[in-house]
C-alpha cells in the first residue's frame, strides 16, 4: 500500500492522474472514430460520451459501496481498491491493445 505523507507525494499523485485523463480519453475518443463502422462514428462517439458522463456520475457511488465492502477502515480505503482494480484493468486493456494493434497494422498494411 502506498501512502504519502507530504505535499510533494500528494502533488506528484495530482499531477499524474490529472495529466493521465486527458491522455487515456484523447485516445479513447480517437480510436473510437478508427474502429467504428464507416457511417456509425457519430453514435460510437455519443455512446462513449454517454459511458463516460455514466461513469462519473456512479463513481461517488460506487466508491461508497466499495468503502462498506472492503475491510480497510480509514477514508483512503475504497480509494485504494480502485486504484488496484484500475491498476489490473490497464494492464489487461495494455495487453489486449498490445495485441489488437498488431491485427489492425497488419490488416492495413496488407
């Protein structure tokens, strides 16, 4: 478990999470437009709007129910378990990505 007790550790964690969410969402709104079916981009994109928008409201809720299930007893607790649960699904989204790359560029490049 990783806790920061000064400013330069709270400030380091702000600064990479706030630049991470502009990277990881640029990027998710980019590919969207390559993967979807020609003709469909505008509803791949409205659909992913609408997850996002889903996903930010339900976060408070689903860390409050995240906090009543783990056993860690300070407010920091279902922060932590989100972060691991994020933590294992980037590297399963990097892996799957690692490998879906290679089919796309393949089947441009033929």
């Amino acid at each position: 478990m990783v806790s920061f007790h000064s400013v330069f550790g709270v400030t380091l964690g702000a600064v990479v999470c706030g630049m991470s969410y502009p990277l990881v969402g640029s990027y998710i709104f980019s590919l969207v437009s390559v993967i979807a079916p020609k003709g469909s981009e505008t509803l791949a994109n409205s659909t992913l709007l609408i997850g996002a928008n889903l996903g930010s409201f339900s976060t408070p809720l689903f860390l409050s129910e995240l906090g009543k299930m783990n056993s860690l007893t300070t407010h920091a607790g279902p922060f932590l378990t989100a972060f691991w649960l994020l933590i294992i699904l980037t590297m399963i989204v990097l892996i799957y990505q690692t490998f879906f790359q290679k089919k796309v560029h393949q089947n441009i490049m033929n």
